[in-house]
C-alpha cells in the first residue's frame, strides 16, 4: 500500500451527524435506496474531500457468486456515448461482475482498500480509455449483521486516503450498510411474495387447465376442490362432485383397497399410492384411471388432506383389451407355425430387445421368452462366435437399407449343442429411430447335414473314381511291362526246340518268382482298394474245409520245402463245410500260410488244424481253422498293429518280402464271408492265427468241378486277330502262338486297323487289349456289335487292366474270356485251345475266368 499523504482538515463532527440523521430520515420517509444514496453522495464526497464515488450493493448471481451493482456513482463520463451509456444502465444498476481490481478486492476479502499509487498497485485492473485518472482510491466494503451487503468507492482525494478517515466516516457508513441491507431484504420478499403469487397463479391455471383429473381431498375422503377435468371423467357437474366422497363414485370392487391405502398414507405405511381403478359414472359406465395420491402435512407433521391425480386409461384398457385378444390370437396361431416367429428391435442407443417371440424361442434358442423381451444379449450370446460378425453385419446392412435380409447361421445351446437356423426378416424404421424386424426362423440342421452329407458323397465318389482310375493306370502300367518279364520267362523255360540248362533254368525261375511277387503285391494293393470300395464280388455256397485246406497247402509246399519249414496238417473230417467264396478262402489259408513260413526259423513248422467250435452268444456251431507256427512270436505293442496297412511291425528290416496289407486283406476277406480272426501269440512262443466260421451242411449234390479239361480239336486252319499297340506284348504273343504252328496269328496296331482286319479277314477269334492308342477295346467292341457279320465273333480281352468294373463292362460288350496281364503262358494256350477247338459257345458263352 503506497504511504498517504496528510489528509486535509476533517469535516465537523455536527455535519456527520446531520448527515447520518437526514440519510434515516430520507430512506424512512421514501424507501427508495438508490434515491437517498443519490442525495448522500455529494455530501460524502465533501466530508472525505474526494473527487467522485460509488454506493454499491452486492448481488449474487446463479451459483451463489458475488458481484456489485451500483445504482449510485459519480459522473464521470467523458463523452457523449458513455454518458448515454451511464443514463442508460442506472435505471437497472451498472453490474460490475470482474473482481480482479481494486474495486473487487474489497468484496472479495472483505477488508478496506486504500491505493495511493494506483497506477502501480498489483491489484489494479486497469481502466478503459477515456476514463478519468485514478490518482487514489479508497474502498470500503459494507457489512451489516457479518454479512457482506455492499461497497463504498472513493477516488482521488488530494493527499491520498488513510485509516482515520475511515474510522471518522464509519458512524455514516454503518448506516449506508443497515440501509442497503435493509434495501436488500425488501427486495428479496417482494420478490418472495411476487414468485408465491405467480406460482399460486401458475397452480390455479395449470390446476384448471390440466390434462388429468386433479383435487384435494380432505381426510374423511370428501372430494373438496376438484378441477373441470375430474369432472368430465366422472360425467358430473362440479357441484356435483364436491358434495361427494370418493367412496361414492368408486366402483364397488375397488372401494376396499381404496380404504386400505388411504388408511396406510396416514398410519405412514405408504408414502404415496400409485394403482388403477375403476370409477362408476351415473349412468353406470366404468371409467378406468391411473391413480396417485400424495398426503399433505403441515409444519408439525400433521395430516392436512390429499392430493389426486387422475387419469382416464379406458381407451388404453379398451386397446390393452383388444391386444390381449389379438396376442392370443397370434399365440394360437404360431404354436402351430413350426420354428420361431418375432419381432427384434434396435434402439438408437444399441439396446437390443424382443418385443414378441413365440414358443418356439425355447426350442430353437433354449431362451424363455419373458426373458429377452427387454434384453434380447442373451439370444446373441447363443450364436456361434463364427457367425456372429455376419449377423451383426446383415444388422447394420437392415439398418442402412430397410431391405429384407436372409440369414443362416449356427447356435450353440446348452442342451442340444450345435444346431442350424435359417431364415428371413424385413425391418422398419420407427418414429423413435428405433428400427423394428420382423422374421421368422427354422431349424435347419437336418437339411444342413443332408446337404453335408450329399457333399461328403459326392467327394467320396469322386475321390473313389479318381481313385479307381488311378488303380486302373497303375494296374495297366504295371502288368503291361511285367506281362514281357513273365511271359517270356516262361517261354524260356517251356521252349522244347531251345531247352535251357540247369543254371539259366534257376536264373528264369529267379525273375519268374520275382515277378510273381510284384505281381503278388499289384493284386494284394488293388484287392484292398476293391474291398474298401465294396466292389470285390464273392461267390458265396457250401464249401468242404479238407479241400480248401489241402488246395491251399499244394500250392505253399514249393514255398515251404525252399524255407526248410514243414507243413503238418491234420486231415478235418470230410463232412465239415463253412460257407464261403472258395478262391477267396483258399486266398486267406495260403496268406496265413505264406506269414508262417516266411517268417518262420529255419528248421521250424507249420501246422494246420480245423475242428467245430460253439458259437458265441448262443449262435450257430463255428468251423475253427488255425495256422500255428515255430516263428519269434508278437509283442502285445506288435498285435495292437498288426493290422494296420503297409505297417510290417519291423520285418521291412529283416530282408524278407512282403507289403504289410496281407494281414489286413486277410482279417477284411474272412468278414466278408461272415467270420472273425484272431491270434495268439507271445514273443519266443510263435503264432496261432484261427479263422472261425459259421458251420453249415454239404450241398445236397455235388455239381461237375469248374475247369474240368475237355477234348480239344487240332484247331487245324485257325485265324487269330491280335489287337495290340505295344509291340513287346506283340512280340509275347507271337512267339506264345509259334508253340500252336498251325494257327495264324494277325496283328492289329490300332483299333480302327483291327475293325478294319476283323471285316477283311473274317478271324475265328479276336485277342483284344483294352487300351489302343487311338480308341478303347470297348470303342473297338461296339463297332463289331454293329456289324451282323462280325457280331457273333468270339471275343477274348488280354489286358494290363484288372479292375472289376473294367472286366464286367468287358462282359457285357460280349468277352466271352478276360486274361489279365501279366501274361499266364499255359493260361493263354488254353483259352484259345477252347475257343478254336469249339470247346466253348461263341459270344456270351462260359470261359476261363480271368
């Protein structure tokens, strides 16, 4: 605070006084504040001998905050807009609302302000340009009870300002403060009173002019005050109603509770009563209304009346009435609609509910519907994680387009686990902005897994069609060079005009039993093929075991006797018959057989045996064959594999052949025919395999044995068309017909030159392979079929293809024989023996089966 300079002389104590009795008696005489401040100024101004000032009183705004309005204040305009502007804004008091100033800082700390430096007190606001200079200034804040009520502002004073001259001005100034309080008290009660009467006037009209039945009921229940809409609901004229209780124009159901909820508002049960009821009007009509009653109290607590607001609800109820009648309407008729019928609603804000769903919900969603009617997450909570983006992105879609949807998608739910749905909804645009669909859905599960399952079909067929193309490539490839290997092998060694000597005889056999085992392998891989595809045919009939046996036996002893194993058998009683495919059986002994001797120890056996089992379970007598052998033995870890495709249990390290599908081949041929396998074995103990079949009797007569030689002409002048591409095969076979000189062999290299050959020669047999280069045997089939000269020419297929479809396709185009290659030399001489020789019919006849 800058130091004051020495004030001038102080005015008369009888002035100040004079002046604080002029200042009471003028508010006592006009109650206009602003009108005595005007009239004291100019006297202040003379006793603190200041150049101008200010009264202000102190207003608050709406948070309580304080600020100074000055209806009294000094001219200090300085041109001709601020002295309009000071005309102008005293009339409603110039507000002074920014307290970061001198001025301020007597509100805002309560304390006197004394500056006789302004220009270079930190508290200074600054003025607007124009303003007169503030040389000093004295601020003085009024107090009246504690409270702050107002200020008084002086400025520049000659010799600045100083404590004394506010203690000498404080009598006057505590009368400014009690008159500016007092100013202020006035104002705030006619304020007060000025609210009450508009409010009670506000209550009145909004009482009248209310859109719902109001009135003020005293305690006894006697309807006191009661507003024009009350009255239209009850029908009555005003004075009607008021000379009523409201027990009298209730329905007679509800008066009970009417009681009993007045009862509970005064006994403090209740705070208020929020219900429907009914009112009867007088000519017997219900009205129904929404009810709240409120209880008034006074000061003490003490009951006073109540409060009513009604409101007529009759069309809702009528409306109510008629959607009950309609939702179950809609109920019925969705019970018998299969799958589910709703309505789904998206908020604007992203709350999802379900306004209606019917029963169906609890089947397709496992959900009750009462349960998502206000909160439908729970329904998205059973859709499939995998799902949910399209559904939520085919929302956002109905959303943006309004266009119907279709979807289709899985659930998860806690009892039926992974179902499908499928269906349609189309959406609307609500008032609210709310969007509404409306849909359908169905399970669709079933024909879901039919459509899967028709696409795992069509795979599977497919794949077993490119799987049987590829066999048959393979099995022609194959066969086709093996055929060169074998046949011409076995042309050595039966060639009588070139007879070989003992040492290239062993060299022949040596590529014979090495092409009879790859030719061994090429039929166990395509038997595997046909027997998981179900395309191996089985010739079923009575079949006596001692035959089989001893069949299967002969053709191991070669390979025993090499091994140094022995073969034991005990002879089975003649009468004992399984039923069976007979190749097929003596297929599975002469596997088991070969396993026993391969993998058998040098100077070991191998022993057969066969008797009559109980059936298991109570079923028919079982025909047991067993293969027991002197070998190593199975661990428990080898037996769990041992019938599992090309896995051979570690003998791929032993040096013995094999392709490890025997076994496997083996176990699926005996359940083919109706019987079971298994095996006993222990490490160092060798192996028992038993094959156990149903017993059945011996057919009642014993048919002509297949493959009985018959007499066989010279076949003297027999022409033979050969229809083949692979001169290797051509050279086979030629040099196969040199062993019968007076056939003649002709040579077609294509098929269109064996159609060609076939009308010029005339043949008394064609040899057909199957794959020519430029067109099929079935292609070169088809045309002889269409020439009646050619068509009843016997036919054989001499081919690398081995598959069934292949030969019973060839059947059909009238192949009386189908010879696979590799080629049987002896095989081959014999088919044509019987077909030259006319031991066979021509097309279609019986042959030798290929």
């Amino acid at each position: 605070m800058s130091v004051p300079a020495p004030p001038p002389a102080p005015a008369p104590v009888e002035d100040l006084g004079v002046i604080i009795r002029r200042l009471q008696a003028s508010f006592i005489r006009t109650a206009a504040a602003h009108e005595v401040f005007d009239a004291l100024l100019p006297d202040l101004l003379r006793l603190s001998g200041s150049a101008y000032g200010f009264i202000g009183e102190v207003w608050r705004d709406e948070r309580q905050k304080p600020y100074l309005k000055i209806f009294t204040l000094s001219d200090i305009s300085w041109d001709d807009a601020t002295r309009e502007m000071v005309a102008r804004e005293r009339r409603n008091g110039i507000e002074f609302r920014n307290l970061d100033n001198l001025l301020g800082s007597a509100l805002t700390t309560a304390e006197v302000v004394i500056s006789n430096d302004p220009a270079n007190d930190a508290r200074r606001g600054g003025l607007p340009p124009g303003h007169p200079g503030l040389r000093s200034f004295l601020g003085v804040p009024l107090l009246h009870g504690g409270e702050l009520v107002g200020e008084v502002g002086l400025a520049n004073r000659e010799g600045g300002y100083d404590t004394q001259l506010v203690e000498r001005l404080q009598p006057l100034l505590a009368s400014v403060a009690a008159i500016v309080s007092a100013t202020l008290s006035d104002r705030q009660r006619r304020r007060a009173e000025e609210a009450l009467r508009l409010s009670e006037a506000r209550f009145r009209a909004a009482f009248e002019m209310a859109a719902v039945g109001m009135a003020h009921v005293a305690l006894d229940g006697g309807l006191r005050e009661v507003n024009q809409r009350f009255c239209e609901i009850l029908g009555r004229t005003r004075d009607e109603v008021q000379s009523l209780r409201f027990s009298d124009v209730t329905h007679p159901d509800d008066v009970a509770e009417g009681l009993a909820q007045r009862d509970a508002l005064l006994s403090g049960r209740m705070s208020d009563i929020h219900t429907q009821k009914r009112y009867l009007r007088p000519d017997g009509s219900i009205v129904w209304v929404n009810l709240t009653v409120a209880l008034v109290r006074d000061g003490a607590g003490a009951p006073l009346h109540f409060i009513s607001v009604i409101e007529d609800i009759s069309e809702q109820k009528q409306a109510e009435s008629v959607l009950r009648d309609r939702d179950e309407l809609l109920h019925k008729l969705t019970r018998q609609v299969p799958g589910l019928v709703y309505q789904f609603r998206l908020l604007p804000g992203g709350q999802r509910l379900m306004p209606y769903a019917s029963n169906g919900l609890r089947e397709l969603f496992e959900l009750e519907p009462d349960a998502v009617r206000d909160d439908a997450s729970m329904l998205f909570e059973r859709i499939h994680p995998g799902d949910l983006p399209a559904i939520e992105a085919s929302m956002r879609h109905g959303v943006a387009s309004l266009a119907p949807t279709r979807s289709e998608f899985r659930v998860v739910l806690p009892r039926r686990g992974q179902r499908w749905l499928a269906g349609e909804a189309a959406p609307e645009a609500l008032a609210d902005g709310s969007v509404l669909w409306t849909g359908y859905l169905m399970d669709v599960t079933d024909r879901r897994r039919y459509e899967e399952a028709l696409v795992l079909a069509e795979a599977a067929e497919r794949a077993n069609r490119a799987k049987t193309e590829f066999l048959s490539r393979m099995s022609h490839e194959l066969r086709t060079p093996l055929n060169a290997v074998l046949g011409f092998a076995q042309l050595l060694r039966v060639d009588a005009n070139q007879p070989l000597s003992a040492a290239q005889r062993a060299k022949v056999e040596h590529i014979e039993r090495a092409g009879a085992h790859l030719l061994a392998m090429i039929a166990d891989v395509l038997d595997l093929s046909r027997i998981e595809a179900g395309g191996l045919p089985l010739s079923l009939e009575a079949l006596r075991v001692a035959q089989v046996i001893d069949d299967a036996l002969a053709l191991m002893a070669h390979d025993a006797q090499h091994a140094g194993v022995s073969l034991d058998h005990e002879a089975p009683d003649v009468r004992l018959h399984v039923r069976g495919d007979h190749v097929r059986l003596r297929q599975v002994l002469t596997n088991l057989l070969s396993n026993a001797i391969k993998y058998n120890r040098a100077g070991g056996s191998v022993r057969v045996h066969a008797g009559v089992e109980a059936g298991r379970a109570g079923g028919p007598p079982l025909v047991a064959i067993s293969v027991r052998d002197t070998g190593p033995g199975l661990s428990a870890e080898q037996r769990m594999r041992l019938y599992e495709p090309f896995n051979r249990l570690g003998a791929e390290r032993s040096g013995i052949e094999g392709t490890g599908i025997g076994l496997v081949i083996t176990r699926k041929l005996v359940e083919l025919m109706g019987g079971l396998i298994d095996v006993d074995s222990e490490p160092g103990s060798g192996s028992c395999f038993t094959v156990r079949l149903p017993l059945t009797q011996p057919p009642s007569a014993v048919a002509a044995l297949p493959g009985m030689a018959k007499d066989a002409g010279d076949g003297a002048s027999c022409k033979v068309l050969y229809a083949e591409d692979n001169e290797v095969n051509v050279e086979l076979v030629r040099q196969v017909m040199g062993l019968r000189p007076q056939w003649q062999l002709v040579v077609a290299r294509n098929g269109a030159e064996a159609i060609e050959l076939a009308r010029c020669e005339r043949p008394n047999l064609l040899l057909l392979d199957m794959h020519l280069g430029d067109m099929s045997g079935f292609d070169v089939l088809q045309a002889l079929e269409a020439d009646p000269a050619l068509a009843a020419m016997p036919r054989v297929a001499l081919s690398a293809d081995a598959m069934p479809e292949q030969i019973r396709a060839a059947r059909l185009h009238g192949v009386s024989t189908y010879l696979t290659k590799p080629l049987d030399v002896m095989a081959l001489l014999r088919c044509l023996d019987d077909h030259l020789a006319g031991a066979l019919p021509g097309k279609g006849g019986p042959g030798v089966p290929g």
